[in-house]
C-alpha cells in the first residue's frame, strides 16, 4: 500500500500500487477538498519513495538524542532528531511551527502536546526533562500522568504516551 499526498490540503489517500503497471497513469480525487489531480506510476520513483520513507526513519545523530514514533494504527514508525533547548512535540497540522511535527491521525494528540527540553550542564554532559505543553489528554512517562507545570526528568528508553500514540526517547550515546 502507498499513501500520496493531496497537494491542495495534504489529506493522505491510500493505494494500491501492485495493482496497476509501470508508466500508468492513475488520477485521484480528495475526500476532503475534492481536488482532481494524477500521478504517474513508475519503477524509479515509486523505489525513490521507498527510499525516502526508509530515510525518515532514521535520522542523523546530531549530539542530542532523539525519539521514535512506535507504528500503530494512527501512522507509521517516524524517527526525529532532538536539539539543544525546547523541542515541542505535537501533531502535524499545515501551518504550525513546531520543533517535532508527528505525522498521525490520532486526534487525541494535541498539536502542541508536550515539551522535551535538551540541557548542556557545566560538565559538558547533557540532561533531558518532559512536561505537558499542556494537553486535553496528558502526557504520561512510563504510565504515569505527569501534573500540569510538572517537569521528570528522563532517561535514554523513556516510554511516552501522548493521547494514543507513544514514542521512545533515546539519549545521546556519550563518547569514551
């Protein structure tokens, strides 16, 4: 199964590429706007996407850790990289300017849900603490609800639930 995008409102539309031949044409319809547009079904790209979608999954280690999306039935395993400072955590909605834009149809993950923020201490050693943004539904660590303005510290394989989805936090490995 591939997903395309609609380039009017980015609503996702499901296919099925094995049922169709190289170089075919194939025209979609959004459910959501209604907009008309085509594709073209071609070995090259449809390897360069898989190439792509393979590349989101891993990301470059730049210093600061990083989470993972686990798969679920919301969307696909997703890997982002971590920065020094806030790093917002929320639902990808067109427009918003977060730091982590997760890309899920799970509507009880706020657009803006939770706060990882990454601390270079004096001895040159980072630290990692999670806090609600706040959210409608809580953000838990390890099944535990954090309370509002409540900041935990966390640790490389932090567990977090945001609404349905949850994600692994991964720490930077220091260097010997």
């Amino acid at each position: 199964m591939k997903r395309i995008r609609c380039p009017r409102c980015e609503h996702y539309i499901t296919f099925d590429e094995t049922n169709y031949k190289e170089g075919q044409s194939l025209m979609f319809e959004c459910e959501e706007c209604k907009k008309k547009f085509s594709i073209r079904i071609g070995a090259v790209k449809l390897v360069a996407t898989q190439r792509e979608a393979n590349a989101s999954t891993e990301v470059e280690d730049n210093g600061f850790g990083s989470i993972t999306v686990v798969e679920n039935v919301f969307g696909f395993r997703q890997s982002y990289a971590l920065q020094l400072g806030d790093n917002v955590i929320g639902r990808r909605n067109k427009g918003d300017e977060i730091t982590i834009p997760i890309e899920t149809t799970d509507r009880s993950m706020d657009r803006r849900h939770c706060v990882i923020t990454v601390k270079k201490e004096q001895d040159n050693s980072l630290s990692y603490s999670l806090r609600d943004y706040p959210s409608l539904t809580g953000t838990f660590l390890f099944n535990r609800i954090l309370g509002d303005r409540e900041r935990a510290l966390i640790e490389d394989g932090a567990i977090i639930t945001l609404g349905a989805t949850t994600i692994i936090f991964q720490a930077h490995a220091a260097e010997e």
